[in-house]
C-alpha cells in the first residue's frame, strides 16, 4: 500500500485522508495511555511531543516548550505516513 499524503495545517495539525484513524476520536496525555495505539504510541517516541489528538481526518500534536516545531514537523509527518501506510 503507498503512503497516504500527509499535509501539515498551521501548527500542529497533520491533515489524513478521511476514515485512516477510524471514527472514534482519541487523545494521550502520556506514551503510557497511548501503549495500545500503535500510532500514538510511535508519535510518543518523537522527541518532544507531549500529548495527541487523533480525530477521522487529522491529528494535532502539543510538543514541549523546549523543542522547536522545526525539529518535529518531519519526523513526525513521516511516521504518520509509513504508519497509516502499511
């Protein structure tokens, strides 16, 4: 399956085609609530990120103050797309 295009919406929502994440809407405070999401739990693992939103068509994404969005924007549209694209 190709990777789904993944679109980056001011900051920090992560625009996904419709109906990849499902139709109930979640969020994680902690990579310890997200460890049975495989996508959440590997968007944990991108240094500075602090909490998700996963909703039908976007995710958001709320990062510690002391990291820059420069340094997560990439990294973290490129697990959104290897993992909505397996």
């Amino acid at each position: 399956m190709s990777q789904p295009h993944v679109t980056v919406e001011g900051t920090p929502k992560f625009v996904i085609p419709p109906g990849l994440l499902g139709a109930e809407s979640r969020s994680y405070f902690d990579p310890e609530e997200a460890r049975e999401d495989a996508l959440a739990a590997r968007l944990f693992e991108v240094e500075g990120v602090r909490a998700l939103l996963l909703v039908d068509d976007f995710i958001t994404v709320t990062k510690a103050d002391e990291v820059s969005w420069d340094d997560m924007v990439e990294e973290i549209a490129s697990v959104i797309g290897e993992m909505l694209g397996e």
